[in-house]
C-alpha cells in the first residue's frame, strides 16, 4: 500500500473540496481549482472528519502508481488554494536586468536583445528590484513551470555563476585555466 496515498488529506477551514460528476473542486480564499482523478482511483469527501480519501480500485501496476500521486495532486490543491505557491528568482550578472510591462516580463541578460516572456493567466509576477523576479499563484504546476522556462532562458553558467538562478540555489563553480599554471 502506498504510504502517501493511505494518509488523507486534512481540509483546512475556509476551503471547500466536493466531487461533482467525476471532477473534484477544491475552492479556497485564494481561488478556485479543478481537476479529473484518474479512473483507477476513487476520491472520498469526508465534510464531517474535514478529510479526503484517496482509495485504489484494485492492485493492478497502473493503479498502485497513480494512487500516491493522486493523494500529493489533492494536497497540493488544497494546499494551494489556501496558501498559495511562490517561487523567487535572482538575476546575476553586471547589466542583467528584469522588469515587468504589463503582462510580459522583459529581461536583459547578456543577448543583443531583451527578452520578452509573456505571463500566463493565474500567475501573479513581481519585481521587488531589477535582480529579483517574484511569481505566485495557486497552481503548483503551473508556478514551478513558468519559474523553470524564464531560469532556462539563461541557465547559470559554472565559471563566473551569471544567469538566473533560484533563490538559495548552489551554483558549482569551475576553476577555469587559471588553476592549471
């Protein structure tokens, strides 16, 4: 049995889970997600207990596989619709820049031109400071997905660690030709 899956997710106050025609909704403060388990699981609402169940229709391979994930899914809705997911990029580099223009992010790190990405819809991104790019929103997916396209726009490089970076993130570092003398 899977250890994630067994254990129920706990519904925090303020937020509201129900399964209508095959489709769980778990709507929160924050806002509003839905999403379709998969059809080898079974989602219980337990409004009295405050808790989610996620059982397994039998112990075939595919349903042994999706029945932790589905549990973490739901956990993360919650999680999200309560709390909220964020995401901190830095910007190193003499001249590297961000800033925001409406729904795009421009950045200026070291092309001949800047960079235009659009925001998607759900996200919410900040610039505290040139150096800093902030993103939010209740989607897990869909923060860490976004974070992971602007940082891969100019990954951090192993010899001076220019680029962008996560926050706290640990760049390993080259010596270069200088250690070889």
């Amino acid at each position: 049995m899977s250890r994630i899956g067994k254990s129920p997710v706990q519904i925090p106050k303020g937020v509201k889970v129900a399964v209508q025609s095959g489709a769980l909704l778990v709507e929160g403060p924050l806002g509003k997600l839905q999403q379709r388990p998969h059809e080898f699981v079974a989602v219980e609402v337990d409004q009295a207990a405050g808790v989610v169940k996620v059982t397994r229709i039998d112990d075939g391979r595919k349903s042994r596989s999706l029945h932790g994930l589905t549990r973490a899914l739901i956990a993360n809705m919650v999680e999200g619709v309560s709390k909220g997911f964020e995401k901190k990029l830095e910007i190193v580099g003499v001249g590297y820049l961000a800033a925001l223009q409406k729904d795009t992010l421009q950045l200026r790190v070291g092309f001949a031109n800047e960079l235009q990405v659009p925001i998607p819809p759900g996200l919410t991104v900040t610039c505290p400071d040139q150096t800093h790019i902030t993103i939010k929103g209740i989607d897990k997916q869909l923060v860490g997905q976004f974070a992971a396209e602007v940082r891969a726009l100019r990954k951090p490089e192993p010899y001076k660690g220019k680029g962008i970076r996560y926050e706290n993130e640990q760049i390993r570092r080259k010596a270069g030709k200088a250690v070889t003398k």
